[in-house]
C-alpha cells in the first residue's frame, strides 16, 4: 500500500503494526526506540502474551514522509528479534466504533474444559442484544490445571443504551433468545454478569447475602434436623417437613449443630468478603434460626433474616411463629431493608446461592434489575464455595492466597492443587486473529467450525484486547483431542500457517499441503482438518488469522506469577515516545519481563498499566529507584506495585487539606486575612531551615492571629477556597467504590469540616483555635491536642481500626513534611506534588496537579471513572 492511502491526521499517518514471537524482555523498548528515532509518535499500544508467545500491537502517528523508512527499520528489527510483524493502515474514511454503551463484565466459570462451543453460544446471547466484547482475560492462574479448582475466562462487553443486565441472563421477556445462565448451564459453566468499574472485586460497600441450606451449610438444616429425630426427609415445603417435627425436642438443634457440617470454601469465601469490608447476611427460609445463629457466629456474619418457629414447653409445635406464619418471604422486599438499613446501593445487593428458585419469572427478572450479580450455587452441584470468588473477579493466585490466610475466626483451609492429567492424543494450535474493527457477533464467527467438535476442540488459553483505532487482536491456545477425551494438554506442535489468508478455499489448502508434507502424512489428520475449517472460515469473513505455535515453547506459568508486580506510568497531557521509550528501555535492560500492557486513559495514551514479572536478583526498591530517575528527567508519574491480592484490599483513604485537596495554605489565607502575611512568612521560613519545630512555628503563627473575629475569618476563608484538580472526582469516585475518606491536616477544622462536606468525606481532623466565649475572637492560642506529625500516624491508625481494616489496607496522600509518617505507614503513601524532602523519602510520587490520578494508582481506568462519577447507576 503506498503512502497515499495512508490515513493522514494533523500533519502526520496513522500506521498499525502488530507482531507476534517468543516472548522475552527488551523487545518493545527495541521498536520504541525506533519509532523515536524517527520522530513518530505513540497513539495507542497493547500487548499480552499466549502461552511463551508474545502479541503486541501499536498504533503510530507517523511523521511527514518517514512512513516507508519507518516500516523498514520495523521489519529489520523484527527479523533481528526473531519476530512477525503485520502493517496496517487504517482507511482515511474509517471512523472507530462509537463509544457510547455501558460496558458490563461477564465471568465464566467451569470445572471442565473451556469450549470453543460455550464462548461461541455466550456470543450468540451477546450479539442478538448487540453487544460487543471488548477485552476476554484468561490467566494462567485461572486454569485449572494450574490451580486445581476451575477455568475461568472473563469477557468484557459493551451493551446498547438501555439494555438491562437481567435481559442478558434471562433473556428477554416473550422473545426466542437464550438467556446467558442457561447457555452456560447447558455446557456445564456458571456465569455472573455485573457493570464494569474496572474492579476485579465487589465494591467495598457491598451487602452480601447468603442462603443457608445447600449453601452454607452442606446440606439442608431441616433434613438433619429430621434425621437426627429419626425421621424421612422426603416431604416438600418446609412447612411440611416442620410440621413431622411437631413433640420433637428442641434439643435436636443443638445435636444438629455439634455436627453441622459447613461447605468446603465456606471460611475462605466469608473471611474475603469482610476484609473488603462487605457486610455479611444470612436470608433463609427453615425457621431453625438457633442453627443459622450458630454459622453466623462461626463465619462471622453480621446478622440473619430468618423465620421463628413455634415452641411448646421445649418441644416443636409444627408450626412457624408470629405474622409470617402463613406468609411467604417476599425477598426483593428483605434485600431492600437490609440494603437501606446499611447505607448501601441495590446494585451494591450480591446474592449467594438460589435466590431465584420459585420465583415467578417477572419477580425474577425484576430481583436481577434491582440488586447487583446474583451467584448461583447448591451444594449438590457445586461442591466447593470457592467457586464464588472465582465469579466474583477474584483469581486463581488469590483464591490461593486466601487459603494461606489465617482469619479471625481461625486458620483458612488447605487446597492441594490437582494436576490435569494430559490426553496421550492431541494436539496443540496456537493461533493469533485480528480485525480493523470490532463488531457484534466476531466471536461467533471465528468459532462456528469448531463448535460441532464440542469437548473435543478445547480452549487452553483465549485472550483479546481492543485498541483505540476500533480494531480487536485474539490469541487462542487451541487444543484438539484426537481420540475424543475431554481434558487439556499442553503437547503437541501446531501447523505452519501462512501469515494472511486472500484465496480461495483450494488455493489454501493447496498452500497449507504444500507447507506441511510431512505433518500430513502422520496417522491421524483430523486436527489439522479441523484448524483448516477455522481459518477458512476466518479469512472468509476478512480476518487476518496467524499461526504463532513457534513462539510459545518452553512455557513455565508459574515464572509469570513470581515477583510479580503493576507499573502505572502518567504524563499528562500524553505519555511522549521519548518517555515511553527510556521506561521500556529500563525495564529491558534489568532483565524484566512485560506480560500484559493496558491504557488506562480514554482518549489519549496520559496513563499506562505494565504487569511485569521481575527477576530474582532484582528488588522491586533496587528497580524503584531507577525509575525516580526516568520519572525525574521526562516529568512522568512511575509507581511500582507488587500485584497480589491486598493491592484490591484496600478500604481506607486518608488525605492532607492544604496544597492537597486544596490549592492554599489555609495559615498564608487567614494570615492575609489577618493582615500578618510578612511575619507569618518569615516563621514558616524558619521553619523550613530547621530553626523551629512544627509545634513550635505553628504557636508562634497562631499567636499571630489573636484579637481577630473568628467567624469572619473563616467565612471569608471558606468562600474562596480552591479546590485541587481532581479532587471532587477523585473522591465522588471513591465513595462510590466503596472506600471509607479522611482529611487530617495540621490546619484549622472549620476549613477542614468545609472541605469534608464539599468533598463528601467521612471523617475530618485538625487543630482547633481557641476563641473567646465572649467577644468571639481569637486567643492567639490553641485548644486541645494539636495534629503533629505523629498524631496524623496515629488518626491513620484509629480510623483503619474504627472501619475495621488493618492499616496495610489503607492510601494516605498528602505533600508535607508532616505526612511523612502517615505516608510511610500507609499500604499505600502518595507524595502528592510534594516539597523536595518529601518526595526524596516516598516511594509513590504523583507531580501531575490532578488528584484523580491517585485512582490510576489503584487500576482504575478513565472511563470506569467517568461512569462512577455519573450519579445515575448503569442500567437503570
């Protein structure tokens, strides 16, 4: 294609190039540095890698007249790196697809194989409501040969304006189209479908509710409880069973409960809930409220919803007892109560177990539209509750680590990870697809072939990342049985296919028989007919389909999940090439490993997320430091996280005022106020030499003001406050995910009160000045203890423990001297354009003047933003 077909914007050509190889570090930084050279910049970049394969794809604005030189010095990079790469440039006409839509997330979830057959069934519910899926995530982590539980693939949509979630997993009323549950029924998978916030957990303010029977429990409460009295348990409805129970002692319960077997995963699942800070509900239905007394106790729930039974001088009279005797729990009625009583949202409302069971299908379908994800399990299907996390977003090495945890109610429980046992006859395709452009129904037509195979055509691995310019990149690990056994291998070598596919179904084959002599003349070629179907079937429809099977040998799983850790890189108003470049170029250099590579912001490349795997010899503090260097030299934000599980555990946000959520020092205000500026300066100077400690110069500043009226100045002070960029949006966004909020600021506290309720916090301290009762001025003095240093570590700590979270769960940003303490015991401690000293001392840094930049820190991405600041709930 000649540089007049290009697309050109603003003085430049947009030019995409995707490669594919065997992964290993430096490679990025060896093409970034190219397109450096060349005076080209970054629009939009993504990577993930298949198996030991890599995948990556970049998209350029090239400078004037350097499109052919560029695309040379690429292609002789590739070749030198042992790399593919594919050019495309986008059509001058071509328009990315609209981004309206709410984005929504699906988990799939299963004990056996992933099928092409169930992701292609799951795209058939999708595209008959016109959703297009947007990113599919499959960690190593969440295969069951790795960690013994479940495969889990998590596939991000966006739906049309006005679709309701209870519509994808019903389906809609009157219409003959398959709800999402019952498609995945069908292939022996459970799903949740939930509106994206870009969290991988529950919101912190969630109310989670479980059933007791089959959920909780092991069995059904009431059946051992007739069982212990001798009784059968072939009755119906409860009130049948409780009423075989009438002259019964009511000592059964407590014979009951000395036995009560709880399901497996039942502590993991719970204990996980409330360290997020979730509240904890137990909604039955059996009237045994001394049993479900009892589990509360034992899992540490915080209360129970359950009917009484009638008793009789110590015996069951059959009966339940009181109103509800005769009434039947109206249960979109008790979530709502429970919900109000704890100050959280319905869609905030997650249900456990079969909270649908016996409901009309209109009152099931308006319980889905009200409340959040409703999970479904029954111990007689399900038999582990860790399943529960696995749907809720949790991963496979988090499930692990919860296992390892010892909670307040006693030590997690032990899991030993089962291997998969590999089928002696398969084989194994690693394959990469592409598109311009993303459009509804994609999934399905890239699997239609394969799914006649059912369990036979297994999907190992399948992952798919979007880009700015509306194309779409899937990688799949395609394992085919040859002698129909149902379970995964990693064996076996792929076909060698070509790069593009423009013929006729004859030329391709004839193409791929005469690439493959000698592949086809082993015993059984039914595998290779079958990837021969897909890729007919994919350039059919004007996919590029690559074979990638060469760069993915000699994979270990386990050395992407060592030393594991996030890097988030911000540059406002965009992250240039040349800053992109000297990062990518550190992390090449120390040996460390990039496995996935995500854009954060929306519209322009401002932030981007790195996973990366660093090598043994290389602390996280050793590459942290290399990186204040990089951050320093290009004006770029660089924070370093380890990536586990308590990087999503955190509850607790605590913030200083001045030159924090506010732009003034609010002394400097009252000072000018006060008409002391010059001598109020002069002291905060020496101050700064070390000539007078913080007590110190914030007495001798105080004393400044005496005389003045109280009221007038901090009215005046209050009306002209300047709020930090970001700030307002940064904490609307943090109430809404559920974190609890504080300023505590060596200022004064009606300003401190002020900004807490502009800001909507939840706590606020600061120092207090002593008025006058009488004439209303100020005394030059203080009242009460004053906030030190030491005293903001300490607040840090009383709040974490009054919200009932440990203090490694908690963020504390602020940019004095004086937050150093509170900074360093933080989980999290921001220097927010902090002074010199403070930014020497803090590990995390943010200079961009935008406090919603803290919300990058934590993996929230710009559009999840933008719709947790909308007031109006998704889908509503």
């Amino acid at each position: 294609m000649g540089e007049d077909a290009m697309t050109s914007t603003g003085g430049g050509n947009i030019l995409v190039f995707r490669g594919w190889g065997a992964d290993k570090p430096g490679i990025c930084q060896a093409f970034l540095k190219l397109v450096v050279e060349h005076q080209s910049e970054v629009l939009d970049m993504a990577q993930f890698l298949l198996g030991g394969g890599l995948m990556f794809t970049f998209v350029l604005k090239v400078a004037e007249q350097s499109s052919i030189g560029l695309m040379k010095s690429l292609s002789s990079c590739a070749r030198e790196q042992g790399l593919q790469l594919n050019f495309h440039f986008p059509d001058a006409g071509q328009v990315p697809e609209a981004e309206g839509g709410n984005e929504a997330v699906l988990a799939l979830v299963s004990s056996e194989a992933i099928t092409p057959a169930l992701i292609m069934d799951v795209d058939k519910v999708l595209w008959g409501h016109g959703c297009v899926v947007l990113e599919i995530e499959h960690r190593s982590d969440n295969m069951k040969e790795h960690n013994g539980d479940y495969n889990k693939v998590q596939i991000r949509i966006r739906c049309p304006i006005g679709l309701r979630l209870a519509t994808l997993m019903m389906g809609p009323p009157a219409a003959n189209i398959e709800g999402l549950q019952k498609v995945c029924w069908k292939h022996g998978a459970e799903v949740t479908s939930r509106w994206w916030d870009a969290m991988n957990r529950p919101n912190g303010k969630s109310l989670v509710v479980f059933g007791l029977s089959h959920v909780l429990c092991k069995e059904d409460v009431m059946d051992l409880v007739l069982r212990e009295a001798g009784l059968p348990t072939d009755a119906g409805a409860p009130e049948e069973k409780l009423a075989m129970l009438k002259g019964k002692s009511t000592s059964l319960l407590r014979k009951v409960i000395e036995h009560l077997p709880l399901t497996p995963g039942a502590k993991v699942v719970c204990g996980a809930m409330k360290r997020l800070g979730c509240r904890l509900a137990i909604l039955t239905n059996t009237g045994l409220r001394e049993i479900a007394e009892h589990v509360k106790s034992q899992l540490g729930f915080d209360y129970v919803i359950c009917r009484d039974v009638e008793e009789a001088d110590g015996c069951f009279t059959g009966r339940y007892l009181g109103e509800l005797s005769d009434v039947k729990f109206r249960k979109t009625d008790l979530l709502k109560l429970m919900a109000e009583r704890e100050g959280v949202r319905c869609q905030n409302v997650i249900t456990v177990g079969e909270p649908l069971k016996g409901l009309k299908a209109a009152n099931a379908r308006l319980m889905l539209e009200t409340f959040g994800p409703t999970v479904y399990f029954n111990s007689v299907k399900l038999k582990d509750l860790t399943i529960v996390l696995y749907l809720l977003g949790f991963s496979g090495s988090d499930v692990r680590a919860l296992r390892k945890r010892r909670w307040d109610n006693g030590p997690g429980e032990a899991k030993t990870t089962s291997s998969v046992e590999a089928p002696p006859s398969s084989k194994r395709f690693m394959l990469q697809v592409s598109a311009q452009q993303r459009t509804a129904g994609q999934l399905q037509s890239i699997f239609q072939p394969l799914a006649p195979q059912g369990s036979n055509v297994q999907l190992t691995t399948i992952r798919q990342c979007s880009l700015q310019d509306g194309g779409m990149c899937l990688g799949m690990d395609l394992t085919v049985l040859k002698d129909g056994r149902s379970q995964a291998t990693r064996a076996g070598t792929g076909i060698g296919l070509p790069i593009r596919f423009r013929h006729s179904r004859e030329t391709l084959v004839e193409t791929l028989g005469s690439r493959n002599t000698k592949m086809l003349r082993e015993e059984n070629e039914q595998p290779d007919v079958v990837v021969k179907d897909l890729i007919f079937a994919c350039q059919k429809v004007g996919l590029t389909i690559m074979d990638v099977n060469d760069s993915a040998k000699d994979f270990n799983w386990k050395t992407r999940y060592a030393n594991r850790y996030v890097l988030t890189m911000v540059q406002k108003p965009n992250i240039s090439s040349t800053s992109l470049s000297e990062v990518l170029g550190a992390i090449g250099s120390n040996g460390i490993n990039i496995i996935k590579i995500e854009r954060l912001s929306t519209r322009d490349i401002a932030s981007l997320q790195f996973t990366v795997s660093l090598p043994d010899d290389l602390s996280s503090d050793d590459f942290a430091s290399k990186m204040v260097e990089v951050s320093k030299k290009h004006g770029a934000d660089i924070a370093i996280q380890r990536d586990d599980l308590e990087r999503w555990m955190r509850r607790l946000v605590v913030f200083d005022m001045d030159s924090t959520l506010i732009q003034q020092e609010v002394i400097d205000e009252l000072a000018k106020l006060a008409g002391v500026e010059t001598q109020v300066k002069e002291i905060t100077e020496a101050a700064m030499r070390g000539e007078l400690d913080f007590f110190g110069s914030l007495k001798s500043r105080v004393a400044l003001l005496k005389g003045h009226n109280a009221e007038e100045l901090f009215a005046k002070v209050k009306a002209n406050l300047i709020f930090t960029p970001g700030a307002k949006k940064l904490c609307t966004c943090l109430k809404r995910l559920g974190f609890k909020t504080a300023v505590i600021s060596g200022g004064f506290l009606p300003v401190a009160q002020e900004v807490q309720r502009y800001l909507g916090l939840d706590y606020a301290f600061a120092n207090t000045l002593e008025v006058d009762e009488t004439t209303g001025l100020l005394t030059g003095q203080t009242s009460g203890p004053v906030v030190t240093p030491q005293r903001k570590r300490q607040l840090l700590a009383t709040i974490a423990n009054v919200e009932g979270c440990e203090i490694q769960q908690t963020i504390a940003v602020g940019d004095g001297a004086n937050d150093i303490p509170m900074l360093h015991a933080a989980g999290l401690g921001i220097a927010f354009c902090a002074k010199p000293k403070v930014q020497e001392v803090s590990r995390y840094r943010i200079n961009q003047m935008d406090l919603s930049t803290v919300l990058f820190l934590i993996g929230i991405s710009e559009r999840a933003m933008e719709r947790l600041a909308d007031e109006t709930p998704c889908g509503m």
